[in-house]
C-alpha cells in the first residue's frame, strides 16, 4: 500500500538525518500528476510505474542530492522552475528580491514598457517571474553558459512568458547590443573561494554559479563596473548578496555611483540580503 511505502521510505530518509517529510511531499507530487489526491488513495496499491519513479528519487535523496534536483523542479515564486545540475536552485531569499524588484517598478515605471535586464540568469527563474508578474516590461537575461540558458529558454516557453536570453559574461552581451536599460536585477556567484559548504551544495550544485573570487564580490565589480555603459539616466539596479557584505558592497556601489542612493535591504530573517543602487 501507498502508505507503507511512504512509512519506510520516512524511515529509511530519517536514519540518514534527511528530513522524512520529503517522502510524502515526493509522493503526493508524482499522484498530482496522475490528478489524485494522496490521502484518498492511502490504502490502495501504487502502479509499477510511479513506484519506481518513487524509488529513483528516494535513492538519489539517499545519496544527498538536493530535493530540487531529484524532482526536477523547484517551486519559485509560485511558479514552477524546472532545475538540472546545470543551474543553481533558486532560493527562498531570491523571492523576496523578485517582490521588492516588482515593488520598485510599480512605484518608479508604472505601466511603462521598460527595459530590465537579468545579470546571470542561471535558471531564469527571476527573469521569468518578473515577466510574468510585470508583462508590460521588456525582458531579457543573460548568462555565461550555454547549458543554464537551454534551461531558461525551456522554463520561459513553459511559463508562457517572453524573455530574450543572450550567452556572454555578465553585461557584455547587453554592451555589444547596445541596450539602454532602465531596471538591472542581478543575483551573482556570492560565496567566497575559500568558504567550506554543506556536501549537498558543493557536490551537486554548479560551481560557477555559486564562488564569486576570493572575497566573494568578483561579480559585483564586474556589474557596476561597467553599468554605466547602459543604464538610461533614470534607473535602479537590484542585487542578491551574502548577508555580511552590505558594507563592502555599499561601498563598491558607492564609489562607481556617487551620485545614487544606495541602501541595504533585510530579509525576512532581519539579514542583510539586498542592495539597490537608485537613480529615480
């Protein structure tokens, strides 16, 4: 029965220290897909199929690969992002960067049809979203590999929503086209070089997405940097960081935009998560 199945593979998730509710919420995803509901059919039988679907995520659980990757998809926003080991899974924390991106628009561009840009799209859950909750804006993301953007390109069709996405490093491809930009979002590799991870991260999760250089802050050098190549005059820039960086980062942005407001964010755990650099 469906219910014993989930009671040992609870057992099994929790002599490894994994949380055992996985093995429900594993359950009642792959049952949705069929249109049933978990609890109706507790007692009866699974089909040979969807059992050996359930085996081959548990084991992968097993073995310490993330929950995002064994299903094949992590939750965003509300939206559906389907992730791979070729782009990081987006994190809590980034949604509330996507709400307080969708805020400042509404409050700065209205109903205008802007140009935002996502720096370093991974995934393009971001990019995605804001499209989807902002569909007046114009949207477009880049990102150094080829393989994360075959995923973007995927989640974007799949979400029914139009993003242009372009290959390159950072903002180069925004430079070559000669974007004017009025909205830049970016949520960059953070994680200092030498900083120890959990296995489930450092083993699993692409690399190149998650060590920003020595100090953490390569990327964001990279972004203000060169920012002024093609953001219009009336703009803000919005970026993810590691909660002890605001300083470091306040000052970065405040060297390249003395003329900007610069301010540091909290997230919902009262850390600094957010910096914007507005020019409004």
């Amino acid at each position: 029965m469906i219910r014993d199945l989930i009671r040992d593979a609870e057992k099994r998730l929790l002599d490894r220290d994994i949380p055992e509710q996985y093995a429900k919420y594993v359950m009642n995803e792959l049952l949705d897909k069929q249109g049933k509901n978990l609890y109706l059919v507790m007692n009866e039988e699974l089909d040979e199929a969807t059992l050996l679907e359930f085996n081959a995520i548990m084991e992968q659980l097993l073995n310490d690969v993330p929950l995002a990757y064994a299903m094949g998809v992590q939750y965003f926003y509300g939206y559906p992002i389907n992730v791979n080991a070729h782009v990081l899974i987006p994190r809590y924390e980034t949604e509330e960067l996507v709400l307080k991106v969708i805020m400042e628009i509404d409050e700065h561009f209205s109903d205008e049809a802007i140009q935002v840009i996502d720096v370093g799209t991974g995934s393009g859950a971001i990019a995605c979203v804001l499209k989807a909750e902002c569909p007046q804006i114009k949207m477009a993301a880049s990102d150094i590999s080829s393989d994360a953007l075959n995923e973007a390109r995927l989640n974007a069709q799949h979400l029914n929503v139009d993003v242009d996405f372009y290959e390159g490093d950072m903002l180069a491809p925004f430079i070559e086209r000669n974007f004017k930009v009025d909205v830049v979002v970016c949520n960059p590799p953070y994680i200092p070089q030498a900083e120890v991870l959990e296995r489930s991260v450092k083993d699993f999760e692409p690399h190149v997405a998650l060590f920003g250089g020595e100090d953490g802050l390569m990327f964001y050098r990279s972004v203000l940097s060169k920012a002024h190549l093609i953001l219009n005059p009336k703009f803000f820039m919005a970026f993810e960081m590691g909660w002890d960086q605001g300083d470091a980062l306040t000052n970065l942005a405040n060297e390249y935009f003395p003329d900007a407001l610069v301010e540091v964010v909290k997230d919902m755990q009262g850390k600094d998560r957010m910096l914007f650099v507005k020019q409004v």
